[in-house]
C-alpha cells in the first residue's frame, strides 16, 4: 500500500531532506547517495575503479551480490537504449 505525500510528512518524512517510498510496509530513502554525493561529488573516477569498489563490496557483503550485479549490468547499458 502506497503512502501519499500528506503520510509520508505525518510519519515525519521531511521534503527535501530524504525521498521515501513505503513498499511491503519498509522505507526506502537515498541517504546514501545523497551522502556520496555530498563527500565524493566533486570527485571523478573511472568504470575499472567503480568496478574494483563493487568487487570489494560483493567480496565484504556476498548478500548484495544480486542488486550490485544488477546495478552493474544497468550501468553497463545505459547507451543500449539510444541505439535502438
């Protein structure tokens, strides 16, 4: 069940600060990503480093093997859509 934007702010969801979407009754907010882009935004890196970053994190965290694969393989082909 979705929440609307009026719930969200009543569970003190604030906008601006953090999206949030309820799914299967659990928040999911980017606060990670905000906070990399906060300390790391300025910074550029290449796809052979990002790719070592997420073997390393698969290797520490084998549970996110599915997402980070997933995440690696949409990244991989963002351009496959243009060509079509």
């Amino acid at each position: 069940m979705a929440l609307g934007r009026a719930a969200l702010l009543l569970r003190g969801v604030r906008p601006g600060r953090l999206r949030a979407l309820i799914l299967d009754g659990m928040y999911f907010t980017d606060r990670g990503i905000e906070e990399l882009e906060k300390r790391r935004g300025e910074e550029e890196v290449t796809f052979e480093w990002l790719a070592e970053q997420l073997r390393t994190f698969v290797d520490l965290n084998p549970d996110f093997e599915v997402p980070v694969e997933r995440l690696a393989t949409w990244l991989a082909r963002l351009d496959d859509e243009d060509d079509e």
